[in-house]
C-alpha cells in the first residue's frame, strides 16, 4: 500500500469516530433534555395537587358539587336547571329547590314541576315581565302571596297543579289556561271574582279538590273540570242566567262534575243554556 493510500485510509477511519462519538453524545444529550422535560412536568403536577390541598375551605371550586345540606339558591339557575333560548327547565332539582330560582332576563316558559318548591312570593317574578307559561306542577306549594303575579301581563298559561293550596291568589288578566287541580281548594279560598276579569280564559281545571260550590266562571270558558270535589247543589245561576230564558252559553262544551256528591237530574233547569249536558251523576 502506497502514502498516499494510508494517508486517506486513515482520514476516512479518524471520520468514522469523530461521526460515531458525535451520535452518542447526540443520544446522550436528548436523552437527559428527556429526562429533564418529565421531571418539570411531574413537579408542576405536584405542584398543582398541593396548591389544591392548601385552598382555604370557603374557596370557590367549580368541580366541588353543593355540599351536604346546602342551598341550592346560592348555585346559578343555569347551573341547576337547564337554560334554553327563553326556556328554563328546573324539573326534579337535586339538591331539593324549595324556592323560586332566580330566572335570567326575558324568560318566556319556566318548567319547576315535582320539586320542594313551599311558597311563591311577590318578589320571584318582580322584574321577568315576558314569562309566557309557568308550570309548577308537582311541588308543595301551600302559600302565595298576593301580587306575586300582578306584574305578569304577558302569562298565558299557569299550573299549580298537585300543590297543597288552600286558597287562591290574584290571577293575571290574560290568563288563557289556569289548573289547579290536586290541591286543598275549598270555596272559601277562591274569591267571588277571581275569575271574573280574566276575559280570555279558556280552559279551568279545579278538579280534585275540597270545593263546596262552582265558583263564577265566565263566559270564555270552554273546558270547565270540577270532578272529585264536595259540590252538593247547582242553581240556574251557576251556569245559565235566571232573568233570561233565551240566553244560551255557546262557548262551553265540557263540563266535567262527576265524582261529586250532587244529583244533576235534579237541577234540569240549570243547563237548559249549555250545549251539551254536564258529566257526572243524574240519577
């Protein structure tokens, strides 16, 4: 083998190892940049876990769920019900909701059916103007105060349905549909003209109840239900208009009154202004 040819045998050989020591210090050296990298990220863990174990206990914390006992008026409605665009569905709330929640602006249909809900005040509805439908349905509603609907002069529908109501509150005026049935209604606890301004009401649900005698109903009625009450007696007046035989009721055409202890047969004269006869006893 010639100079020349060592010569460059040994270049190429001295490149080999220069090559080869590079690559494992390469390896070397990302390897601990590795290593280096997981430590940080389990040191911020364990940061994050201890920096969690030393909040103070009245801190705010979005995955800690109402504690044992606590209020859920003190949680956003919109956390504890279900907020649609104008809708909100409060429908079994656990933890219990025994009040009113607090609605967001211009809601149109509020959904609290089979809560704890106790009372209806006058404050629940002050500023929620546009409320078209409220359904409490289910609850054990037994007091409300009066007012608590004055200002709702868009409601077109109301449920108090299955409550423990003993009376009945001021009604608003463009009420369409009202039911109270299921509840402890006797005739002491509706006024004589709760019903009397209610111009477009269409549809009365008093079934179920504890009442003596049919409250006035006006005109507008269509679906009267009275069932299952302690109704024992009804006049030419409860219905048709004593000082005016030609007078004729064509807006109703259900009345429901069985289940209660009244005979219609012996009132003939009280639905000679009907279209069509009352359900219930006639004999």
């Amino acid at each position: 083998m010639g100079t020349r040819q060592r010569m460059l045998l040994s270049a190429v050989i001295f490149a080999s190892w220069v090559l080869s020591a590079s690559g494992a210090q390469y390896h070397t050296h990302r390897h601990h940049r590795l290593q280096d990298v997981a430590l940080t990220e389990e040191t911020d863990v364990r940061a994050q876990r201890n920096k969690r174990a030393l909040l103070p206990a009245d801190t705010p914390d979005d995955s800690t769920p109402l504690p044992p006992g606590g209020d859920p008026s003190d949680l956003p409605t919109c956390l504890l019900c279900v907020c649609l665009t104008g809708s909100v569905y409060c429908e079994e709330v656990d933890p219990d909701m025994t009040s009113v929640p607090t609605l967001p602006k211009e809601t149109n249909y509020l959904y609290a059916r089979y809560n704890k809900i106790k009372k209806i005040t006058a404050k629940d509805f002050g500023d929620i103007v546009t409320l078209k439908r409220i359904d409490f349905t289910g609850n054990i509603i037994s007091e409300i105060e009066d007012g608590a609907f004055a200002k709702l002069s868009m409601l077109e529908e109301l449920s108090l349905a299955e409550n423990q109501l003993v009376k009945l509150p001021m009604l608003p005026a463009k009420l369409v549909s009202f039911n109270a049935n299921h509840n402890k209604l006797r005739t002491k606890g509706i006024k004589s003209n709760a019903f009397k301004k209610l111009s477009k009401l269409a549809h009365l649900y008093l079934a179920h109840n504890e009442l003596e005698a049919v409250p006035l109903i006006p005109e507008t009625v269509r679906t009267l239900h009275l069932q299952n009450n302690n109704i024992s007696s009804v006049t030419v007046d409860t219905f048709c208009k004593s000082n005016n035989t030609y007078y004729i009721r064509p807006n109703m055409n259900e009345i429901r009154m069985d289940g209660n202890p009244v005979i219609l047969g012996q009132y003939p004269s009280s639905f000679i202004c009907l279209q069509s006869l009352p359900i219930g006893r006639y004999q």
